[in-house]
C-alpha cells in the first residue's frame, strides 16, 4: 500500500519561511518524479515545484528564487523549502508522485501567511 505523507506546515508571518517534508511508503521515490501542488480556498490546484529522478527541478513562476525542492532518497522524502514567504503563499500543499500507471497524492498540509 502506497503512502505520501505531508508534514512541516503551519503559521508563519510574511517574510519567513517553512520546510515541508512528503515522506512516502510503498513506493521508492528515487525513481520518480514528484510534485508539490497547492490549492488555496476558491481557487484551482497548481503546481508549484517538481523533481525528477535526475535531480532536475521546475519552478512556478511565482515561486522562483524563493522556494527549493529536494529529495533525500535513503529516506524516500522529499522537501519543500519555502522562503521569503507572502500571504499569497497560503493554501494547502500536497505532494503528487505520478506515472502513466499510477497517481499518488498526499493528504495535504496547510501553509498559512499572515500577521
């Protein structure tokens, strides 16, 4: 049985920063690519960074230069370091590891901005 578990969200003031870790059972990481998503209330999931099994990554646009996805495979995690954080950075993030066979997602962990 295949697990992603999302974990290091919570409430930060604008300017800081947070690490979120998606830490999978099941499946071996390594070799594919993972995504973090996020999904603020009323609006459509995004995708917000992605590694692949290369170690290449990919960044929204509104997040370059300040968020860093990495991935420790001898503990099948992957991170989430989010700096320089805004308001509307709030949302839940999720982390997605999907093939032409198979799409996993996490459960989610709120991020929320604010003063």
């Amino acid at each position: 049985q295949v697990h992603l578990v999302e974990s290091g969200g919570g409430l930060v003031q604008p300017g800081g920063s947070l690490r979120l870790s998606c830490a999978a059972s099941g499946i071996i990481f390594s070799i594919r690519t993972v995504g973090w998503y996020r999904q603020a209330p009323g609006k459509q999931r995004e995708l917000v960074a992605a590694i692949t099994s290369g170690v290449s990554t990919d960044y929204a646009d509104s997040v370059k230069g300040r968020f860093t996805v990495s991935r420790d495979n001898a503990k099948n995690t992957v991170y989430l370091q989010m700096n320089s954080l805004k308001p509307e950075d709030t949302a839940v993030y999720y982390c997605n590891s999907a093939t032409m066979m198979t799409n996993y997602w996490g459960q989610g962990t709120q991020v929320t901005v604010s003063s």
